[in-house]
C-alpha cells in the first residue's frame, strides 16, 4: 500500500515538474528578449555606484586635445590650458615654458605632464591635472613613430556637492578667461603642413608644424601704384568688417585673392604684407605633400580664424592643372620601388593624388563653411595655365596683377632705399626712370642694385649701377633671337648668291 501511494505520488510530481518546465520555458522564450542578466545587472551597479559615492565623493571631468574623431583640435583644451598658464603657476614644481606674443623675453607658463593644481571658486575647491597616453609604438612603423603625437588632456576634478556650481558656472567661466588670455598672449604664427609617409593606424597626428611669423613686409614698405595700394586695403577692410554682411546673404566668410604676374614682382611680400595688416596668421599649403583629397580637407579643418591659406605656385602643382605622368615614369618609380626598402611605403602609394574638384570643394564648396574670416590666396607665375574653374568670381573674388617695376615704384624704391637722399634730383634718376619705361624690370631687381655695397656708395653710384643693368638688359632685348638670327643670316647668304650669279 506504502509502496502503490509513492508510485501515485512520484507520478503526481513528475506532472508538475513537467507542467513546470514546459511553463518555464514558454515565460523564458517571452522574456528572453529583455535580457535579464542585464537587468540585475543594472540594478546592482546602481546601487554599486551609490556605495562608491558614499566611499569617493568626487567627480571628474575630462578636456581632451583632439575632438570629432581625431580630425580637430579642442578649443575647450586650448581654453583650459590658457587659464592655467595663470592658475597653475601658483603652486605647481615643473613648468612648460613657451615663448609669448608680442616679442621680447616673455614666456608663457603651464604646468608639465603629471603636475596637479587646485583653484578657488566662489567657496568651491576644484583640482585640475595635465596627463597625456603615448602613441602605441608597436603597431607603428620605424619610419613613422617619431611623428606620432600622444594625446594630451586636462582632468578636473571636484566634490559632488558642487556639480551644478562647476558645470554650469566654473568651467564657462574657465573658457571665458582661457579665450581673453590667448588674446593677450597671442603670437602670430607661419605654419606649414607636416609631410607623411602614407601610414595611418588611427592614431591623430600634428597636420601642421609653425614658427613665429615676424615678417617685416607693410603696406608702407610696398613699392607699387598708391591708388592701387589703396584699393586693395579699402577691400581688405570690407572683408574684416564683413561679417554681418555674410550671415545676410549666405557666405562663408572668406575671400579668394589671386596675385598674379612674373617672377620677382612681390606677389610672396604682397601676401606677407595683407597679413601683417589684418594682423592674420599664415598657412602656406604644399599640395605635392598632400596625398589626397581627405587630406587636404584635414588640413582646412585644422586651420583657425583669422588666417590667410597661401597656395604658393599653383601652377606648378601637376594634379591641379591637369597635367599627368608618363607611363615611363611611372615605370621608373615602379623599378625603384622593387630596389627599396620593402617596409617603408612606396613611392607610389605616397604621391599626391589631390584632384582639381578635391581643391575646388575645398575652397568653395561644403567644407569651404568650417571656420570663417580667412582669405585664399593664390599666386601663379602663369595665370593662363590655370583652369577656369578655379579663378571664377567667387573662388578668386580679386585678381592682383603684380607687374614690372614703374615710374611711381621707381620713387619709392629710390626713397627707400637712398635713405632720404635727394635722388630725385640727380640727373640719373631721369635717365633710369627714361629706361624703365624701354625695359621690363622687376622691383625687386630695381631695389637690388639701389641697395648700398659698401659705406661709401651714395646716390649717385646706386643710380648708376642702376642705370648700367637696365642699358645691358636693353641691349639684351635689343638682340634678336637665335632662330631669327639663323634666319636673317639664311636670307643674307641668298643675296649674296644672288648676286654672285649676276
């Protein structure tokens, strides 16, 4: 009987647990999809976060150098890092000393790699660190690990009682005076972009390398025609007064200059005298270091405000004005390629390949909008080389023509470089000013040979060197070409025939 009643019962439980299962399972396949292991796992990080906060009161907020993918620069990281050239100094071991704006011995101040720094406010202390993660070394190339930049960033750290005070009124306040310090400690600086070997592991890397731009070059300095000096600060100054107007209509704020004329004729001095004007830094782009399109958009990005982007000799570059390689060079480069060094980027692969449309999108098209108050400028030896496209209205607003020296340039020159002596009334000013009429001579040829040799050379001795180059090169223009020379002498020899025969 005891034996028939367990039977009875094992049999009653095995329904249940079959019942069971089979419930189980249809509740599991329904709420597999909210994915449980993460459900508990929520509710017991919460309430870990909530014990760490009770452990660690304190918060942190991180300024990194590089945003938008690695493709830009922090302003916020440059913000912080200018109003810690004054907080940091205060109590800080190790200072990074950089030379300031404005000449002389000043330094600017910030606080090395692995310093810490407290500051004050409104009753809250905060504590701000510098640390930087180096570039992984053994995923990059020999080549190429020298020109790998680590990343630097600032840390911010405060107590949780004062979140809101921090975030919604410290770290504007932060910005606020980091932006008003690089005002005063602004140097204005000549960059030029960084050549790379054609490796790229993800890893941001500096597009540009600079120097202090101390170009001498003004207006005041410029020996061409006053009126138009004159014309071109009057356009100058629309565009640095322009900004309201091009939010009207729809612009960019940027402006497209082409200086164009022969070699010698002060289209580089043009460009450095403009930035010296609008007190603007200088990009100077070499394209045949540019790889590709994507690259030289990288470069627009990186440049800032207030900044002149020069393409040098646009002319010269290949890919701009249409021309192609030959299939022997290509071949020549595929030889030496097979001969080199096999862990290091071929030649190839490493030559520009920037497209006429990549430089045309660049400057007026989408990306054109990153950034504003900056000038293109282009100069060219040989304007006519150059692809209508690219010297439209709207992509080139101003054409310059930068020709021989004149009489007006002549003046000058004379003025300038005579040191205030009375050139104008020695007799050989008019010969020379008579000559530059007959002969083309660039200014800076003009201004060479009125420079003084020696402590003893005055006027007249510049003027006459002067007046001696420009009776050679008359004499010079004066002789007829060799081909023609060939020719007259062929017309001659049949004259004399000629007449031989009568």
């Amino acid at each position: 009987m005891d034996a028939l009643a367990a039977y009875s019962w094992f049999g009653q439980l095995s329904v249940v647990i079959s019942v069971v299962a089979v419930c189980w399972t249809m509740v599991w396949q329904n709420l597999e999809h909210i994915r449980l292991q993460q459900f508990f796992a929520r509710g017991f990080n919460r309430r870990a976060r909530r014990l760490a906060a009770i452990v660690d009161p304190y918060l942190s907020v991180t300024f990194e150098e590089y945003e938008g993918g690695r493709i830009k620069s922090s302003d916020a990281f440059k913000e912080v890092r200018s109003y810690l050239t004054t907080a940091s100094t205060r109590d800080v071991r190790h200072l990074r000393a950089e030379c300031g704006g404005g000449g002389g011995d000043k330094l600017v101040l910030s606080m090395a790699k692995g310093e810490e720094v407290s500051d004050a406010f409104r009753g809250a202390t905060v504590w701000w660190s510098a640390a930087a993660v180096p570039p992984p070394r053994d995923a990059v190339p020999y080549w190429s690990r020298a020109s790998r930049a680590e990343r630097r960033y600032f840390r911010l750290e405060f107590h949780e009682s004062h979140r809101d005070l921090v975030l919604n009124d410290y770290i504007p306040h932060v910005r606020g005076q980091g932006r008003a310090i690089m005002v005063q400690n602004r140097q204005r600086r000549l960059y030029t972009n960084i050549h790379r070997e054609g490796y790229d592991d993800g890893w941001y890397e500096d597009v540009w390398t600079h120097v202090p731009f101390d170009h001498p070059k003004t207006f005041d300095k410029m020996a061409m025609d006053p009126a138009k000096k004159k014309e071109i600060i009057d356009d100058l100054d629309m565009f640095k007064k322009g900004k309201e107007y091009h939010n009207r209509v729809g612009k960019p704020w940027k402006r497209g200059y082409l200086l164009y004329g022969p070699p010698g004729t002060g289209k580089s001095t043009m460009v450095a005298a403009m930035a010296n004007y609008l007190d603007y830094d200088v990009y100077d782009f070499e394209l045949t270091s540019v790889k590709t399109n994507t690259e030289l958009r990288k470069l627009l990005i990186e440049t800032k405000s207030k900044s002149i982007m020069v393409f040098e000799d646009i002319d010269c570059s290949l890919d701009v004005t249409g021309k192609r390689r030959s299939k022997e060079e290509d071949k020549a480069d595929d030889d030496e390629e097979e001969d080199g060094d096999p862990r290091r980027p071929s030649k190839k692969d490493a030559k520009s390949r920037v497209t006429l449309s990549g430089l045309l999108n660049f400057i007026d098209g989408l990306w054109s909008a990153c950034g504003e108050e900056r000038l293109i400028v282009f100069t060219t030896n040989h304007v006519e080389k150059l692809d209508p496209a690219l010297i439209r209205t709207g992509r080139m607003d101003k054409r310059i023509e930068m020709s021989y020296c004149d009489a007006e340039s002549f003046r000058f020159l004379a003025r300038m470089h005579l040191d205030g002596e009375d050139a104008e009334g020695h007799e050989l000013f008019g010969v020379a000013r008579a000559l530059l009429q007959e002969v083309n001579m660039v200014p800076v040829d003009v201004g060479e040979h009125l420079t003084r040799k020696s402590v003893d050379d005055d006027a007249g001795s510049c003027l006459a060197r002067l007046v001696a180059a420009l009776e050679k090169a008359k004499e010079e223009a004066a002789k007829p070409e060799p081909a023609q020379a060939e020719e007259d002498e062929g017309k001659k020899g049949i004259v004399v025939q000629v007449k031989d025969d009568n």
